[in-house]
C-alpha cells in the first residue's frame, strides 16, 4: 500500500487528554489498513505552550520520535526535554504526558501498539 499525504486525515483536538491548546494529528495509516495491532500510527503537532496532558498506556505502549521543535516529556514520573531524533516509549501501565516549551510547533510520529 502507497498512501498519498492527500488521503490522510486530520484530527483537531481541544485540551487533549486534560492538556493546553490545540492537538493536530494526521492519522498515517488506519486500524483498517493494518494487520497488526497497532492503535494509533499518527503524526502529532502542537503548537507553542500546547500540551498532552498525563495519561496511562494500560496494555500498550505508545511510542513517540520526535521530528522537530522542542518540549517536555514527563515518563512514568522523569522529566525529560526532548528535541528533534528522540524517542520516548511509554507501557505497561506508566503515564506519561508532552509540552511544546518552544517558540515553533512540536511535530512528532506516534504510534501505539497493543498486546
């Protein structure tokens, strides 16, 4: 399967996850279009002092690599910043939330996958 930017789409979200601001996601690809078990395959954007606030991954664990900007991550109780080529993978129960503390947006792949 070849996808084209044009056939993803887009989700806004307002405060996600109790968070700040404005939540941009472009689904890459669906449930659907898988076969394995995997949640969420999605681009994320926020722009400056918008956040995901903190949640759990029960029975999954989600995945986020960082393209650009700069933020905060706090995982299963560390903070972190992060900045373009990290990663972060946050499962088996723990929380973990992420901030745009930057002056450009945050754009990072997330992926969660189940078990």
């Amino acid at each position: 399967m070849i996808k084209s930017a044009a056939d993803m789409k887009w989700d806004i979200r307002e405060n996600m996850r109790d968070g700040k601001g404005t939540t941009k996601i472009q689904h890459i690809v669906n449930q659907d279009e898988l076969q394995g078990k995997a949640r969420l395959v999605g681009r994320i954007s926020l722009e400056p002092g918008a956040s995901i606030g903190l949640h759990p991954h029960e029975q999954e664990e989600e995945i986020y690599y960082i393209l650009s900007g700069q933020g905060i991550v706090v995982d299963d109780g560390n903070q972190e910043v992060v900045n373009p080529g990290d990663a972060v993978v946050t499962g088996g129960g723990a929380s973990h939330s992420i901030a745009n503390t930057g002056s450009e947006p945050l754009e990072f792949v997330a992926v969660i996958l189940t078990y």
